[in-house]
C-alpha cells in the first residue's frame, strides 16, 4: 500500500513545513514543533522549557491575553501544547474552514509572544502549582521520569528535574524569556504541519501569507547530550511520604533511537514482550505465580516511545508489598531477561506483541490530532515526516533474535536502579490514595 500523500517543502526563513492532506474529514490538525526541550535549558533554569511553553499561550504583540483560546474555542477546535526531551509542540485541531485562523495564531505568536513580568509571575504560580499536583502531593509522583534520570545519568541535560525546582522557577526573569525565545523560537528552528481537509495550494498559499514574513533567525546549534553508559549498577534511594507500598525503578541505556532504529524498535518489541498483557513474562512470573509484585510495567524511553533523541532510557517499574525485598523483584527479572538473551521468544509470542503494536500505531494515527503531531516531531527528530506511516511495517519485521539481543544488552552490571521508600504520612486507605490522585 503506498504511503498517503506527503508534501514537504521549506519557507525563506528557514521553516519547514509538512503538508498531509486528507479529505475524509472537514476538520484540520495544525501543530508547530520547535526543536527546544527540558535537555536544553541552561543551568539554574530548571523547567524553563515547560514555563516558556505556557508563556506561548498567554498573548502577543498583536493579540491580548487569552485572546488565543477564545479563536480556537469559537472555532469549536481544541488546542494544546507539550514540552518533552528534545522538542515542544503547540497544535490545533479545528474545523476545516478555520485552517487560516490557525496558521494566523501560530504564525503570531512565533513572531513575538507577550513576555510581561506579570504573565511571567502568573505562570510560575500555575507551573508550581501543577508541580504540587502532579508530583510533590501524589504516591509515586515523577517516577520514574523525574527521579531515575539522576541515577542512570551523570550531566546536567539528562540528569536533572525537567519539571522543575520552585528556586529555579521563581528566580525566572523577563531577559531569561527574551533570550530563550530569541535561541530557540526562530522559523528556521520549527517545523510547521497540517494535516486534514485542505488543499496544497490553499495551505501553501496561506502558510506564505501569515508565516513568510516572520523574520529569519538562525537555528542554535544542538550540542550532543551523549555520555558514557554506565560501567557498573548504579544505586538510589527516595524516601516518598504518599506511596503506599515500595518500588523499584531500573534503568538501561538503549541504542540510539535516530541512528539506530532497528535496534530501538526491538527494545519497544522486548517491552511488549515482558509486561504487555496478562499473558507477558513479568505479569505471569512476578504477579501472578510468585506472586512478588502488585504491578509492573516496562517501556522505552521516560516519556515513551519516539520522544526523544540520544540519549534515551529503558526502563522497568515495579511495586511490591512491604515483604517483599528489592533483591527479590531485581534477582526474578534478571532471571528472565537471561531466559530472554539465551532462547528467542517463539514466533507466536513474538507476533503477539507485534500485531498489538501495530494495531495500536494504526489507531493512533487515525486521529487526526494524534497524526498530526507524529508528523511534525518525526521531521524534527528524524527528517522524514514519512517514516510514520512505515513503523507499524517496521515494527512487524523486528525478529526474534533481536529482541533476545535487546534483553541481552539489559546488564545487572550497566544498569540503575532507583529503590522509593513510602516515609512518614504513606498509611493512608486505597479510597485515600485514589482521592490524592
């Protein structure tokens, strides 16, 4: 089946632009990706990335506060935005007719954001506060993200908090804005995509008009975040007040996911393989024979799959019962990794967790939002927007042999390994722990 329609092309300033055109839909996705993350923000600035992504929705030179959420809402769209290792992503998704309201609002606020102090100190409230919920007064908040990265990596780029610590934040100033926009918010830096219920020539034309003009910066060069894989186990401790029962995160280098693809797809397969479904290695051995843990899951890469350049982690998380120790849950995993590394999974396991894989890139994609931001960060991250329509295929071909070199590669000797302690204030009821959630 050939690939669906693609058109790629790049404006004056520097920005490239992904067309994928589709008409079963009168609706459009329209993202903008910039080639900025959490690994790029300089020191003493931790969470700058995130706080600058929500100063992007807070107006600009020529629209007031909020006026960007009224466009889109009237509309009757939707609208977002991420930071993540290596890239954020703003997007749109509204009815087709309303593709130049969009390509006006990304255009305007690419060329000049409304960085004032009060906008600045509003938003380091709300990124606190969204701190507050989502990690600080949580069980298990930021693991493993926040807290496994400090163990498995030694520089500033990959060890630290992306979220950010509050001193950072709140020591955040107006010139910090103005210089992180002007490195790093520039056209030629950015890639723009639309997908949906259009034509070429109408997007073409309209991407000129309201993006042609916004002036040239040129792109920072991106340093390499590479540092060595470690030469021996790795260990830390967290001590958290609300989990209710212990954990154990652990953490392996993996091939590099944009030089080496082949080799990253057969860790996703090796995940699937330990973790995915009642029916998988670690769910069968350590939750329900055993039985050593409550839950436990495994995947590739801290934020998940095709996130993030080298770099990237693999990772397992288990929670146990106080009974049970860490060298208990560590000694049955390395067990089954060796099973792993010395005997392929037989073809039936294996395409298993293959077809689910593919199935579920098929799903993804058919939703437009979905589709449209894989689009735009796989021209950022990879250089060819197309490769998304070609990994469900690519994934199918990942042999059994390579996912038992994956396991191979996972060493007891090349690992970290993160142990969370529940502390003081960790007694409280399921109902209790699910309401703090």
């Amino acid at each position: 089946m050939a690939d669906p329609e693609l058109v790629r092309f790049t404006l004056d300033n520097g920005l490239r632009v992904v067309l994928a055109p589709d008409a079963t839909a009168p609706v459009v996705g329209v993202s903008v990706h910039y080639d900025v993350g959490f690994r790029s923000e300089p020191e003493g600035r931790t969470g700058f990335a995130h706080l600058f992504e929500h100063l992007m929705f807070q107006g600009s030179e020529s629209l007031e506060k909020l006026a960007h959420f009224r466009y889109v809402q009237s509309s009757g769209g939707s609208f977002n935005g991420s930071t993540h290792p290596d890239y954020t992503d703003y997007f749109e998704v509204l009815p087709a007719a309303a593709l130049e309201r969009a390509l006006f609002l990304e255009a305007d606020r690419m060329r000049a954001p409304k960085l004032t102090q009060e906008n600045l100190a509003n938003q380091i409230d709300v990124v606190k506060e969204e701190i507050r919920l989502n990690v600080l007064n949580r069980p298990y908040g930021g693991f493993p993200w926040i807290t496994l990265p400090p163990v498995l990596y030694s520089t500033f780029p990959n060890a630290h908090n992306g979220y950010g610590g509050f001193e950072d934040l709140e020591q955040a100033t107006l010139d910090d804005c103005a210089a992180f926009f002007d490195t790093y918010y520039s056209p030629a830096n950015a890639v723009l995509t639309v997908a949906g219920d259009f034509t070429v020539e109408q997007a073409r034309e309209l991407i000129e008009k309201h993006f042609g003009d916004v002036p040239h910066r040129p792109a920072p060069q991106r340093p390499s975040f590479a540092e060595p894989a470690p030469e021996g186990e790795l260990r830390g401790e967290q001590i958290d007040p609300h989990a209710p029962l212990p954990a154990v995160g652990v953490g392996y280098r993996m091939p590099d996911p944009i030089n080496d693809l082949d080799g990253y797809l057969a860790n996703l397969v090796l995940a699937g393989v330990l973790t995915d479904g009642d029916g998988s290695r670690l769910q069968q051995r350590l939750v329900h024979r055993e039985p050593l843990v409550v839950d436990i899951g495994a995947g590739a890469g801290l934020f998940g799959p095709f996130e993030a350049r080298d770099p990237d982690t693999f990772t397992i998380t288990a929670i146990h019962p106080h009974e049970v120790s860490t060298e208990q849950v560590l000694a049955a995993l390395d067990e089954e990794l060796e099973k792993l590394a010395a005997t392929p999974p037989e073809d039936q396991e294996l395409k298993k967790v293959t077809a689910r894989w593919a199935a579920s890139l098929h799903s993804e994609h058919d939703k437009l939002v979905s589709r449209t931001l894989a689009l735009g960060s796989f021209e950022l991250l990879y250089g060819d927007a197309s490769l998304v329509y070609r990994l469900a295929e690519k994934m199918s071909a990942v042999t059994a042999e390579a996912v038992s070199a994956a396991a191979k590669a996972l060493r007891p000797d090349s690992r970290a390994v993160l142990v969370v302690r529940p502390g003081k204030g960790a007694s409280g009821s399921a109902e209790q722990e699910g309401t703090e959630q």
